[in-house]
C-alpha cells in the first residue's frame, strides 16, 4: 500500500512551502511505515520528468533536497509500502511515467499478471517491473491506443482512466483503485476502494483522499497528516487545470465490485 500526494499551483513552489515545515514532516513520517521507495513526477513545459529511489524518504537526503530545493507548480509524490511480496527494487517503485503520462497507485490488484490481458503489444513492451500497479498504468496506455486518437487529450486520457477503473474494479480482485495520473497541464484523482478492505487496514480512513484549495494552489493527498481537508468520496474523479487551476469533481460508479 502506499502514500499519495499531488499539486498543482499558480507558481513553482517547493513541497516545503506548499505543505508547511509541519505537515511536510507529517507526511515524510508516513514513510516510517510507506518505506519502500519513494517519486516524485513534475511537469516541465510539455513534458514529465520523474526521480524516486527504492529507500524511505524519511531517510534520503535526495528526498530532502527535492522538498526544499525543487520547485514545480504541478507534480505528484509517492510513498511506497510494498505488497503482495513484491521486491523493493528501483523497477518497482512510483511514479511510472512514458514521458507524457505520469502514475501512482495505492492499493492491491490480485494477482499482477491479471491486468496483463489488458496490455496490447506495444504497451507491454514497455513493462520494467512486477507490479500491478506498473500493469494499471499500462493499462490505461493500451486503452488509449485503442481509443484510435492520434493525439489524445486530456479528456480523451480522462475517459481512458476512468474506463479502464471501472473495467478493472468490476472484473478484478482489488483492495483500492485510488491513484493519481499526471498530464503536462492536467492532475487527475481517483478515488476507489471496496469499503471492505478499510477493516483489514490498523486505519480506519486509510484509502480515503482528500484535497485542500487555496487562491493559489490545490493539493490531493492520502490520509494520515495534516488539517483543512475536503473528502474526495468513494467512487469520485477529480481533475485539476494546471493553468487555471479550476477543479472538478465528478461522482461515478467507480467503487470496486469484489475482493
């Protein structure tokens, strides 16, 4: 299971200045738990440039740096807790990105190789590690190569995720679908879990996203730190405008049908 966090901002700002020294180490001391590898996706013009390390950002200097050095005004980090008896290798740690795209997961999809009828061809090519999660995003790939648009949008890559969560929460057995995909001028959140698997968690909210707006920003993130937030319900997409930064939220029948 993981940590998710996503921004998109008037300005390129730090994490340290978006969060708050405070909620920053909030959010760092999830990795006491989410150890297992740490990235972070950023937007540079019209493409995505992405750096994580297989080690706890609590105790990477790299990750230090990024969060006080490193300034974006649309990005997502991840916190990684490996399941499912993956390795914590460098392969398998978030975001996944093919330049364009950028990708997190909080959840289980079980097992990987399920997704994998999912992957035509040319996306499968592309597979570096075990993850399901890598095989959802690859999936979301392959379902916009079939959508037969040359030059795909951000609402055609909306549609894309959005299909491919609903066709993988109802055929699939899965904990949590929630994730964060990144465009060059778009930040897409879905939130989608089986109300089941929160029992199983020491967590009570510990699939629930929330996001926070301000004048100047708009931050989602994962449960466990920090104040002010707004739920992003069970079975919602959110989109985020990097230049805009207007918000959207949409209620859609995207809760997961089985376990």
């Amino acid at each position: 299971m993981c940590r998710l966090l996503g921004w998109a901002t008037t300005t390129a700002t730090t994490l340290a200045d978006l969060l708050g020294e405070a909620d920053l180490a909030g959010f760092v001391e999830l990795s006491a738990k989410h150890g297992d590898g740490w990235g972070v996706a950023h937007a540079e013009q019209d493409t995505l440039l992405v750096d994580k390390e297989s080690t706890a950002a609590r105790t990477s200097t790299r990750f230090a740096h990024r969060a006080h050095a490193h300034a974006s005004d649309l990005a997502l980090v991840h916190l990684r807790w490996a399941t499912l008896g993956l390795p914590v290798v460098h392969d398998n740690v978030h975001p996944f990105t093919n330049g364009r795209l950028a990708f997190a997961h909080n959840g289980s999809i079980a097992p990987p190789s399920a997704l994998e009828p999912l992957l035509d061809e040319q996306t499968r090519l592309q597979l570096r590690g075990d993850t399901d999660s890598e095989r959802f995003f690859l999936a979301v790939l392959s379902r916009l190569l079939d959508s037969d648009t040359p030059d795909p949008d951000d609402d055609a890559v909306g549609r894309a995720y959005v299909e491919t969560v609903r066709l993988i929460g109802q055929t699939m057995a899965c904990s949590s679908l929630n994730s964060m995909l990144l465009t060059p001028s778009r930040l897409f959140a879905i939130c989608s879990y089986d109300p089941r698997a929160e029992v199983r968690e020491d967590e009570p909210d510990y699939y629930r996203l929330r996001y926070r707006v301000t004048p100047a920003s708009v931050v989602v993130a994962s449960s466990g730190f920090g104040t002010g937030w707004t739920d992003l319900h069970n079975g919602q997409l959110l989109s985020v405008d990097r230049r805009t930064l207007a918000v959207s939220v949409q209620s859609l029948d995207l809760v997961p049908a089985s376990l």
